[in-house]
C-alpha cells in the first residue's frame, strides 16, 4: 500500500493533508501518530476511499485506489473505529457476520467463521453471539469490533484510534492482545493513535503527521532517538508520565 | 335523550359514519406516508433543502383546517365536494409530522454506525435498509402517531364539505342545538384517536425496546 503525493483538500481550500508519501510494507504495522488535526484520520479514510483524494495517488494491493470499485475495496479492508461503531439493533452474531454476508458466503461457512472470529478476540461465541452491543463492556465491544474487522478475511485493516475510548487498565490488556494477534495474523495494519505510548508498543514503524504533513517515519528505537522538535514533543509526553489521559 | 341513547337509536348510521371516518384517516394516511417517507428519507442529511421543504409543510399547517377545505374546493381535479377533497386536505396536514420525524430520525443514528458501516462496504441502499430505518423506526413511528390522532381529530371538520364521517353528527348537533348529538359524533371520535394512538404506542414501545 502506497500514498503517492497525496492532498486532501476540503471545499473551502483548507488542506488536511498535504504530499503525502507513504509507504506501508505487507505484513506490518504502521501508526499514524500526531496530535487532533494533523491529519491522522483523513489519511486513513482516503485509503479506504471514505474520502477521495484532492491531489496525488494512493496504490492498494498494486492497483490505484480510484481504480477499485469503493464498496469492494472496503469489503477487502477491514476498518476500526473507536467505541467500535457496532450496530446496536444486530447481535454480536450479526455484526461480526456483516462482510461475509454482504458478500453472500454459505450459512454453515459464516456461523464457523463467526464462531472462529470471537475465539480469537476472546469472547466465547456461546456466551457473547446473542448478545446486544449495549449488554457489553467497553472492551467487549471493540474485541467484537476487531472480529467484525477480521471477519472476511481482509488483507488489510485500517483501524482508528481502536482504544481511546478505553479505561487504561483495559486498553492495556487489549494492546496486549493486539500485538499477538497482528504478528500472528500477519495482516497489513495501518493504525491511528495519538498515544505515543501505544505507537512504540504496536508498530513496526511509526510515520509521525504535523498539520497535514509528514515529519517523518521512524522505527521505535529510532523514534526514542529522534531529534525533530516534533517528535521530542511526543518523545517527552512520555518521559514527563503524563500518558494521553491528561492531554485529551 | 342521552348521547348513547342516541347512538344505540340510531346504530345503523354510526357504524356508517365510523366507517367513512375510519376510511377518510385511512386514505389520507396512506397518502402522506407513501409521499412522506420516501420525501423524507431523500431530505434526510441535507441540512439546507430540509429547512426549505419542512418550512413549506410547517405553513401548510398553520392554516386553519375549515380554510384548508374550503381553499381545495375549486382546485380542479381533487377538488369539488366530497370525500377526495377532504383526503387531499387530511393527507397534506399528516405530512409534516411524518416528514420532520423521518428526518429527524435518520438524522439521529449516531454517526460513527454510519462511518463504520460505509467503512465496511453496505452500498447506499443497504445502509438505509438494514441500518437507518430500522434504527430510525422508532422516531419515525412517533411521526405516525401524532400524524394519525391529528387526522382523527381535523377528519370531524370534513364533514363540512361533504365528506362525510362522524363530523356530520357535530355539524348536525350544532344546527339542532343539540349538545346530545354533538356528543355523539365527538365521543366516538375521540374514542378512535385514542385507541389508534395507544395501538401504534404499542409498537412504538415495542421497537424502541430492541
């Protein structure tokens, strides 16, 4: 996946983003980090085409974006938002089955992969598929947003500040989990957070935004070794023990 | 004579004119919905031609209902006397109410279940179906309610050009300076407004439960 010179403009002329280049490697987990309005949510929405780009060209799986269909494009990308954005009116059972369905697979073929989906997040299916969204936890529900995610199968998962709206215990434990499951899975991770913490704990690599633009991409460790004002900025959000809690 | 005197007297035609009531909400209701629901669903989300076409359908409300009727008379092709007049009229009042709560209520779904099911890949179509109603419906349905007892009630004044339904009982009370007959077209009118009303609560609590 590959942002080439990308700018997204609003009507007014504002500039979200402005000549992105990015390039994310199969199999790895890159963070988008930067603080609110630095563009971190754009970028995501302009590779799954939520958003259209105003310049430049975004490549996915070796094709043009603008040259996929939009809606099958976003079935073979799975997306993560914070608080999960599960359909309260569908059971668990339901919503994790959203792509599957949408793309017609077998009944016996989805009931396993549902049943598959919540094991692998944690959340037995004889207990939670009933369920209603508003009769789980926080973390119940963005496991069951990162099943729904996972459940066709997609190569690649964009996931949007997945753990914000967490309590830091339970983000913790989730994180965890995360990072099992993404070297495990070995999916393609494009993951936004303004928790600098969380970005050296989950990436491979860390592309930090400023006011639209790229400051750069950095390794954890390089990241700790930085010397951009930018990124000492973050550097040191760490190092003062103030976590992200303070700062929202 | 009492007012259910009356009524048991005279069976024959308060069962007609419940019928005709019945018929008038009937028509007009299916009028405003099978207008208003796709009008409002199209209207849903754009903040600009909502404000437009809600404000034209707020002033048809502020017209009195007897000026409604009367206005509609010489309009060719639904007007005259009689009972298509009056479902024009009723359908036009009954709009509104279904119109603003459909948008309001498509309005209402929170918006990161939108974001996430674009996200995910429901077309347009699939959204609406299998997202906004059903979590609108609700809303929505308070819509039908008011819209239902309104038309109840403003369907007694129909009964002025012709219509027919339990107004003619009021009008009829009225020329006799009878209150016993006025009684007995008002009561059984408000008798159906209630019911209706508490049949669609019904639902109403029904859905909203899920």
């Amino acid at each position: 996946m590959e942002c080439r010179g990308v700018t997204y403009r609003l009507p007014s002329g504002t500039a979200l983003v402005s000549d992105l280049n990015l390039t994310v490697a199969r199999g790895e987990t890159l963070i988008l980090l930067g603080r609110s309005g630095s563009g971190k949510t754009t970028t995501l929405k302009l590779i799954n085409r939520l958003l259209e780009p105003s310049e430049g060209k975004i490549i996915v799986s070796g094709r043009p974006a603008s040259a996929w269909d939009p809606i099958q494009l976003r079935r073979g990308i799975g997306y993560v938002i914070q608080d999960a954005g599960l359909f309260p009116h569908w059971s668990v059972e339901k919503n994790v089955a959203l792509v599957p369905r949408l793309e017609h697979w077998a009944e016996e073929r989805i009931e396993a992969r549902v049943k598959e989906m919540l094991e692998l997040v944690g959340l037995p299916a004889g207990e939670f598929a009933s369920r209603h969204p508003s009769e789980l936890s926080g973390g119940q529900r963005q496991r069951v947003g990162v099943a729904r995610a996972l459940a066709s199968d997609p190569p690649i998962l964009l996931m949007d500040e997945p753990f914000g709206a967490l309590d830091a215990v339970t983000r913790a434990e989730l994180q965890r989990e995360f990072r099992a499951l993404a070297s495990r899975l070995g999916k393609t991770i494009v993951f936004v957070t303004h928790d600098v913490r969380e970005a050296i704990f989950l990436g491979t690599r860390i592309a930090l935004l400023a006011q639209g633009r790229l400051v750069g991409v950095y390794s954890p460790k390089e990241f700790l070794r930085a010397t951009e004002p930018e990124v000492r900025a973050f550097a040191e959000s760490l190092h003062s023990g103030r976590g992200d809690e303070e700062a929202r | 004579m009492n007012w259910y005197d009356f009524l048991l007297r005279n069976r024959g035609e308060v069962v007609g004119r419940i019928t005709e009531h019945v018929e008038l909400v009937s028509a007009a209701m299916a009028i405003a919905l099978v207008v208003g629901l796709p009008l409002g669903v199209a209207l849903a989300r754009r903040r600009a031609l909502q404000r437009w076409v809600l404000g034209a359908a707020n002033v048809v409300q502020t017209i009195p209902s007897l000026a409604l009727f009367g206005f509609l008379i010489p309009v060719p092709w639904i007007g005259g006397v009689g009972a298509s007049t009056a479902i024009v009229a009723l359908a036009l009042y009954a709009l509104l109410p279904i119109l603003r709560n459909t948008c309001t209520g498509i309005d209402g779904v929170d918006a990161a279940i939108i974001e996430s099911a674009r996200g995910m890949g429901m077309t347009p179509r699939q959204m609406l179906w299998q997202v906004e109603l059903p979590l609108a419906a609700p809303v929505l349905l308070a819509g039908i309610r008011v819209a239902t007892a309104m038309s109840i009630g403003i369907t007694t004044i129909a009964a002025a050009i012709g219509a027919g339904g339990l107004g003619v009982f009021i009008f009829r009370g009225v020329a006799m300076v009878n209150n016993q007959v006025i009684l007995a077209g008002a009561i059984p009118a408000a008798l159906l407004a209630v019911l209706a009303d508490s049949a669609l609560g019904l639902v109403q609590r029904r859905l909203a439960a899920r």
